[in-house]
C-alpha cells in the first residue's frame, strides 16, 4: 500500500492521487459511481466523503484506509480549530478525553 502526505488536505490528497494516475475526474467518478460534481466537491474540500466512498477511493488508488479516514479526521479537528481560534493544545485535552471516554466505554 502507498502512503500519503499528511500535511495535505483530504481533497489535495485525492486530487494528487487522481492526477498522478492519469485519472481524469469523469475516470474516476466512473470507477467510484459517484456524480462528477459530488467528486470535483470532495477534491475541493467542500463536501466530506461518506465511508463508502472512503474505501472505494483506497482500494482504486491502493492506499490504506485507515490512512485516508485519519486524514478525514484531522482535517475536521484542523478546521475546526482554526474557526474556533483555539490554542493547538487543545489538543492534549482531547486526547486526554478520548482515553477516558474509552475507558468508560469499555466498562459498559
């Protein structure tokens, strides 16, 4: 499997992918069965793409899919910070909450 540049952004990283194939975005709309629109949306960050759409992006350009959802994550954290104006170490507090909520979770 490949591995992808994490400083990108999802849609960057699809449309590199995309490009460095030779896909065009009909191509891959095709092989994906998505609507070319929804796809160009995905490639400009303007739309997420769903889960489904997330595996048959990983296995047309053969790369991890957990690789490529981690990316769809930290883009939201990413974004959402910059909205929000946070200080970066909220992300310690995050981290800190998703340890305690697994283990919580995981009692139940």
């Amino acid at each position: 499997m490949k591995t992808i540049k994490r400083t990108r952004s999802f849609g960057e990283h699809l449309r590199y992918l995309r490009e460095k194939s030779g896909f065009t975005l009909k191509i891959v709309s095709e092989k994906i069965s998505i609507d070319i629109s929804l796809l160009a949306k995905i490639e400009r960050n303007e739309r997420q793409p769903t889960k489904l759409i997330i595996r048959q992006i990983a296995d047309l350009f053969q790369v991890d899919i957990q690789e490529l959802q981690n990316d769809i994550l930290s883009d939201l954290i990413a974004y959402k910070i910059l909205e929000e104006e946070a200080d970066i170490s909220i992300l310690k507090v995050a981290e800190d909450k998703v340890k305690y909520l697994k283990t919580v979770h995981h009692g139940k």
